[in-house]
C-alpha cells in the first residue's frame, strides 16, 4: 500500500479484555486496526497488568500502521480503576516502582477492613464501596499498607491513560474522567482531590490535572523514529473508557437530555441532567466525570461477564443464534435467571445466581439477554434516566436485546450507534479539539412484541427482592 498525504489519528484502546488500536481518517472512520487479549499476569506478588506486552503490541502495530498512513495524533482510552506507580528518575521501562495492580484481585478488599473508616463520604465523592479493587483508593491504601518503603519510593500516581502518554512523550498530568472514576480520590463537592490523599499522604505525588484533549507534546524523538512517526507527531492526554463513548454525545446533543447505554465487559448507563441525589450507593449507582468535569449520573453492572456466565450455566455460546420465538418461549414457561452472575457487580451484587425453571431446556442465549435487558431497565429506572437512549458497544451485535429494551421502555427512544468504534471515535476528538466536526450515526431500534414481558418484569423483580 503507497501511503498519501492524507493525514490519520491513532488511538489506543485498553479494555479489560481487549488491547486495540485503531487508525482513523479525518472523518473518524477506522481503516486499520488490530487487537489482542488482554491477560492479567498472575506472576509476582499480586496479579497485576501485562504492560510489557501491552508495550510490545503497541509498538509492532503503530509500526505496520506508519508504514501505510501518516499519522500526526496518538491519543488513548483504557478502563478505569487501574493506576501506575512510578518513579519518574528511573528508566521508563523499569520505572514501575509497583506492578500496576489488577482491580479483580479480591484481597485488596478482604485484606483492608480499615479502609472504610478512611474512605470519605458518599456524598462527597458520590464513589460507593465496590468489591476488590474497584474504588482505585482502596487499591492504594492496600499499597500504602503493605508495600509502605516502595510507596515512599514513589514520585508520581498516574492514571492508567496519562501512565502510556507518559511512556510515550515523557510529560506527566492527571485528567479528571480516570481521577474521578469511582476512585474516592475525588471530591466532587469541593471539585478537589479527598481527604483520602492526605490520609494517604500522597497528594504531591498526584501531577497537575489536565483536560483530556491536552497535548502531552511530541512522541519522544528516538522512539518516533523506531515507531516510523513524523517527529512533529503530537500525544493527546485521553480519558476513561466510557466516558469517550459518552464525550459524543455530550458534544452534540446540546441541551436535551439522553442517556449513554455503554456496552462491553462492563455495562454502564450514564444519565445526563440527573440529580445525583438519585444515587443509592448499595446499587451500584455513582458519579463520574465527564471530559468537560460535569458529573454524571450513573449505574452499572458486568453485562458482558453476566451475560457469558449465563450461556455458560446453560450449554450455550455467547454467539448462538436465537429468535423472538425463543425469548417468547422462556416468558410463557417462567424461565428466569436471577442474579448476581459477577460476583458484587451491579444493583444485587450480593444475591446468589441461580435459575428458576428447567432452564436447559430453552435458549440460554434468549435467557441471558432477556436478564441483561431486564437488569438494563431496572437501572435506569432507578436513575430515572430521561430522554433518548444511546447504545453504544458490544450490545450493538445483539439487535433483539436493543429491541427488547425498546419495548420495555416505551416512553424513550433507542438508538444503535452505527459506529462500531464509539468509543474510539470519541477519544479522538480529542487530537482536534476546538476544531471537532462530530457527527454520530444512529439507527433506530425497533421494539419487540413480545406477549405478558411486563408481568415477567415485574415477577423478575419480586423473585429478587424474595431472594434479597
């Protein structure tokens, strides 16, 4: 392939299953990309993200991909709940002064009772307790607490985006969608950082926040001849996974409200113009941050898990195909899955999974979408989201799940993005801020008919509460 003059962004993906990247077009089209798993190493003392080979993929793809396009913008999206520790004086590749820790590993709850008299208050914060690693400052205070010498060590807390900018420009920053994630580390009343730094002793180590469409500067010289980037190729700060996919609707549905059904290994609805006194921490329901530090209503659950654990339950693959008439088929006979499938995930983390009835002999694929649909609308119900209703991700390939929460929530449209790479599309209008032509290309999702649905919602719910 001859390269043209035409210029391309770069963006980088990190989900928790996944590692991608994707070259984009002027337009935000993908023309090129490739992706990996994304595997936790269970080596050394504690499990912890494979940045080594998260670092080799992203030099061997941006190579192919500067070989046919010119790239002048790199930016990055990842997952939330995920810092790295560094020490700024040491060589780049050895300057992890501590594995950056996996937000599933389970001791870093069991292992810090004391943590919830650290913690600030919800409603300062608007993070809830979560399982594991979820909240980022329990992570630390885990740290803190057991690795005490190696956390004085440490010169700057980076989050998880701002950690690979850094790798790739050498510029240090803290951006506000990943600070203020469900972490404890921000306060939103006093739009600061908590109390639990300074109880932590570690606010000098957080760097200046800066906007996720701030340029880190150029890709470090010798590593952008080794990458077969043009040296005046600039790295943009990024942001939060959800909040990318959430950033495009924010910038172009003016002052209506919506909600961003955020789709994938996590399941997140974000809410706009929702009272953030809605938010009941035992639900699973918190705040984020959005790129423009307004904060967001949302809830969440592990869809994407929820959803295989269950086709797994049932002797069914994820891709399995099934009709209306399987759906119809578990309604009239009271097949139902209840949860929690994720263990501490989502509005009912603490109840036990288990079916009622002979659930092997319907579709498990049709039993896991009319859950994950189901838990979908409970959640923003208790949101009381309002407006139109954006699905964004890994949903997209499932239309009679989209179809069947359009026929649960009547009084709201849905819409399917028509782009498979939300996400992505929005992390890159970061690389032309202030210049940005967004457009988001929907379709309308169609409504089931399904017979009695609303009775078995409402039996759903019962069977919950009777468990709960």
């Amino acid at each position: 392939m001859q390269k043209n003059d035409q210029k391309y962004s770069l963006i980088m993906d990190i989900g928790k299953t996944h590692v991608k990247i994707h070259v984009l077009d002027q337009g935000y089209n993908s023309v090129f990309s490739k992706h990996i798993s994304n595997k936790v190493v269970t080596t050394g003392a504690f499990p912890s993200a494979d940045v080594v080979s998260i670092w080799e993929f992203f030099k061997t793809s941006i190579q192919q991909a500067s070989a046919n396009y010119l790239i002048e913008s790199l930016s990055i999206t990842t997952h939330g709940a995920t810092a790295a520790l560094i020490d700024r004086n040491v060589a780049d590749d050895q300057a992890l002064v501590l594995p950056v820790l996996d937000y599933e590993y389970e001791a870093v709850f069991n292992d810090c009772a004391e943590y919830e008299q650290a913690r600030p208050e919800f409603t300062t914060t608007y993070s809830p307790s979560l399982p594991a690693g979820l909240n980022l400052g329990r992570q630390l205070f885990w740290l803190h607490k057991n690795y005490a010498e190696k956390f004085d060590q440490v010169t700057d807390i980076l989050m998880y985006p701002q950690y690979w900018a850094w790798r790739f420009t050498g510029h240090l920053s803290s951006e506000i969608t990943s600070l203020g994630c469900h972490t404890d580390l921000w306060d939103i009343e006093q739009n600061q950082l908590s109390v639990l730094v300074d109880r932590l002793n570690c606010r000098s180590k957080f760097p200046p926040l800066k906007p996720a469409w701030h340029c880190c500067g150029t890709i470090k010289t010798e590593l952008a001849k080794e990458l077969g980037l043009p040296e005046n190729c600039n790295f943009y700060n990024g942001l939060h996974d959800s909040n990318a996919s959430f950033l495009r609707y924010r910038l172009t549905q003016g002052s209506q409200p919506f909600t961003v059904v955020s789709t994938g290994t996590w399941t997140i609805c974000m809410a706009s113009q929702v009272e953030l006194s809605n938010l009941d921490p035992t639900k699973d329901m918190l705040a984020n941050i959005d790129a423009l530090e307004t904060p967001i209503a949302c809830a969440r659950f592990m869809g994407g898990r929820e959803f295989a654990a269950i086709c797994a339950q049932t002797s069914c693959s994820v891709s399995d195909a099934f009709t209306q008439a399987d759906l119809q088929a578990v309604i009239d006979n009271n097949v139902y899955a209840l949860p929690n499938f994720a263990g501490g995930s989502g509005p009912f983390g603490d109840a036990t999974a288990r079916f009622i009835g002979d659930v092997q002999n319907y579709n498990g694929v049709a039993v896991a979408t009319l859950y994950t649909a189901l838990l979908v609308d409970y959640q923003l119900s208790q949101l009381n989201a309002q407006g139109d209703i954006y699905i964004e991700g890994a949903f997209l390939k499932n239309p009679l799940l989209c179809g069947l929460l359009a026929q649960l929530r009547p009084e709201q449209k849905v819409y399917l993005s028509m782009d498979d790479t939300g996400t992505v599309a929005g992390t890159a209008a970061l690389t032309n801020w202030g210049a940005v032509e967004l457009q988001v290309n929907t379709g309308t999702s169609s409504a089931l008919t399904l017979e009695n649905i609303d009775s078995y919602r409402l039996s759903w719910i019962e069977l919950i509460s009777a468990k709960c």
